[in-house]
C-alpha cells in the first residue's frame, strides 16, 4: 500500500500498527526520519537498515565527535553553542572562517559559513 500521510512519529505509528509491518525503512524522507528513528526505535519498531543507534550517534554532535576521539580520527575544533556570545569566543579563538550549522542535522541544511563577526551574528 502506498500512503500519503506526513511524516511524523504518530502518523507512521498509526501505520505501522494498522499494517502489522515487519520494519521501518528510515533512510529516506529527509531529515524527520532521522529524528523520529530513536523514538520509532524505543516504541519497539524494527529499523530496517542503518539503527537507530548508528543514526543517532551520526547526528549529535558530542557523540560523533567521541566516536571520532576513539577511532583517532582528526576533527577540527568545534563547539557547542546555544548563544551568540559563545560562538562568537569560539570564532574569536579558532579564527574565521567558521562553519555555523544546526547540531542534530546530518545534511547540510541551514548551513552557514561565517567569514568574520557580522556574518556570524547575521
């Protein structure tokens, strides 16, 4: 069956349910179903292919960049930030260019490159 329903964590439990699905395919759809792939995951769904785990450690940044630190991969100094302020001290300390992007997003969607301090607070 083929349905035309937005993607939500409900909507897709609704189906799941009615059709007694043997899995979930969350790789496709964009960014919601790696949002809802987690709590699709914890309701006891089956996620067929990449986790849920494996998504979720792709997009937070904290764990990827872990994950990285155990592997002994090189990343660039990064930082979290909830203000303009502390993005500002951490462009200050690492210098412009700096690369500005939302922190549970594995596509580049809402992206920013900021070349110096106007660029960053605009």
């Amino acid at each position: 069956r083929l349905y035309f329903e937005e993607l939500s964590f409900e909507r897709t439990m609704d189906i799941y349910e009615t059709e007694k699905s043997m899995g979930i395919i969350v790789s496709v759809g964009g960014q919601i179903p790696n949002c809802i792939a987690l709590p699709l995951h914890r309701q006891g769904c089956r996620i067929l292919g990449t986790s849920a785990a494996s998504i979720d450690t792709a997009e937070d940044r904290n764990k990827f960049s872990a994950l990285c630190d155990s592997l002994g991969i090189d990343q660039p100094d990064w930082a979290q930030s909830t203000g303009i302020e502390a993005a500002k001290k951490f462009a200050e300390r690492v210098g412009y260019p700096v690369l500005v992007r939302p922190s549970y997003v594995l596509s580049g969607a809402a992206m920013r490159v900021a070349s110096n301090g106007a660029e960053l607070v605009s």
